[in-house]
C-alpha cells in the first residue's frame, strides 16, 4: 500500500540479465543509484521486497553497479536500523572491502558513517581489517590512502585508548611515511589528534610510549625526511592545542 505493487514489480524487474541486453547495458547501475530512495519509501518494515535484489546487485558483473551501492550502504543502514544493518548489509559490506579499488573506495569514503552505526563488538571487528586499506591495486593511488588518514581522524571518536594505539597507531606512523606529501600532512594531523585523545584517556602510559615512539621513530631518524616529520608533527600538536605546554616540553 506504499508505491503501486506494478511500479515495484517493475523496478524489481531491472536487475534481470535480459533487461540488461535488449533494454539498456546501464539499467542494473540505475536500479542501484535509485534503491536507498526506493528503501526509503517502502520503510523498513518493507526491506524484505528489496533484500534479494539489494544482494543481487551487490554481486553484480559490473564494477559501476557495486561501486555504486558501495557510496550508498552508509545511507541504507541509517534507513534500514542497526538490527537489519547487521544482518544483511553487513556481509556485503564485508565483500566490498575486499573488491577492486574502484568499489573500496566508495566503502572507505563513509566508513565512520557506517562503523558509527554498529555496536561496539561488532565495529572492533573492522580494526584487524584497517590496515588492508594500505594496499591498493595501483601503488600510485595515493587518494586511497589520503582518505583512510581523513577517515582515521573521524575514527578516533568510535575507539578506546588501546584499541588507537595497538591499531591504528601503526597505520598512522605507516602514513607519516607516506611517498606523497598529501597524504603526510593529512597524517600529522592524525597523529596530533590521536596524541589528544590519548592524553584525555584515564591511562597515561598510552601518550607517553606513542611520544616515545614519535621521538624514536621520526626525531632520531637517519633520513633527514624522518626527522622534517617530527618537526611538522610538533607544529601541528601546538597549532591544534594537543598537549599542555609543560607535558609537550
């Protein structure tokens, strides 16, 4: 009694393969674009029209379709609710991340939007995977590795001290490393807000191995590259206010 059940007999019909090669080749890629607003419309209470086609197009042949549905999932769960987020976005999520470039971009783009939305167990999952981000099919795609440094910097809020530090700390310092100025700056700031979140966390120990680390790693390093990174870190935990002077001291 929501849309018209020809309209949805129609629409659910687009991700037929015949559609695809007397029709139009792009029709699947359409229905794709389209299902957040269609999953919208129905409410959730309906999801059960859509889940076979949702999962049909998500194991699609062509790359555009998944790619598609890859920038929208974080939309569709805010739709669908964390139960059904769970059990039925989740698993096709999961096959995105491991999907070409093109496809784990769109995952990577929303992923705090989407890891924000899970409970904890489940969203913790995800930190043995976060460093799968650091390989790509072209080692020259160094926007793929500027946005997981953007997306580590949202990420901080949804973890604890040593879930940042025994995770995403190394994938961090990986990226202060980075061959890319671009993706390097973006990385000092991650540094200088996870050097912030760990100075508020109960336990001091975390700030102070990860301040050793930094001195260590960057300010005693033979590359004079190294020891530039530690500076600019440096300048970006004073800009950002990070640390209490005396502490930075």
């Amino acid at each position: 009694d929501v849309v018209p059940q020809a309209l949805l007999d129609q629409y659910l019909s687009m991700t037929d393969p015949s559609r695809a090669q007397t029709v139009d080749t792009e029709i699947a890629k359409h229905c794709a674009y389209s299902l957040p607003g269609v999953a919208l419309t129905l409410g959730r209470q309906n999801w059960h029209c859509l889940k076979d086609t949702y999962e049909t197009l998500a194991s699609d042949m062509q790359w555009k379709v998944r790619r598609t549905l890859a920038f929208s999932i974080h939309e569709l769960a805010v739709i669908l609710g964390d139960q059904l987020t769970a059990g039925d976005l989740v698993p096709v999520f999961n096959g995105f991340l491991k999907d070409l470039d093109e496809v784990r971009i769109g995952v990577l783009k929303h992923l705090h939007d989407f890891l924000k939305l899970l409970h904890l167990d489940k969203r913790r999952e995800y930190l043995y995977q976060l460093q799968e981000f650091l390989v790509t099919d072209n080692s020259r795609n160094w926007r793929f590795r500027a946005e997981l440094a953007e997306q580590l910097i949202l990420l901080l809020d949804l973890y604890s001290a040593r879930d940042i530090y025994d995770y995403l700390r190394p994938i961090a310092f990986n990226l202060c490393a980075d061959k890319v100025s671009s993706v390097r700056w973006i990385s000092y700031k991650l540094v200088s807000e996870m050097v912030k979140k760990l100075y508020m966390a109960p336990t001091s120990t975390f700030v102070v191995d990860l301040m050793n680390e930094l001195v260590e790693k960057f300010c005693r390093c033979c590359k004079w590259s190294g020891r530039q990174t530690f500076v600019f870190i440096c300048q970006t935990i004073i800009e950002d206010d990070c640390l209490p002077m005396d502490q930075f001291a």
